[in-house]
C-alpha cells in the first residue's frame, strides 16, 4: 500500500502546484492589462 498512499500524495502536489501556477498567471496577466494603455484608435477620416 505504500506505492498508492506515495502516489496520492504526489497527484494531491501536482494538483496543488498547478492551482498555484495558474493563480500566479492570473495574477500576472491581471497586472499586465493594469498597465498597458488601450489601443490607439484612427480618427475617422473626412468624407471625399
């Protein structure tokens, strides 16, 4: 039994990593649009 309970408890790191990760990625990602300006849009061009 000791292969199984040494598995389950590297399925529940490997879990617990990935939540950390993505939660790390979020918060980057988050942090990147708080920063970056919006796009700069074209003035709209006179009519010929």
């Amino acid at each position: 039994m000791g292969d199984k309970d040494k598995a389950e408890r590297l399925a529940a790191k490997l879990r617990e990593n990935l939540r950390r990760r993505k939660a790390q990625a979020r918060d980057i990602d988050g942090a990147k649009q708080e920063r970056t300006p919006p796009p700069a849009t074209p003035a709209p061009r006179p009519p010929e």
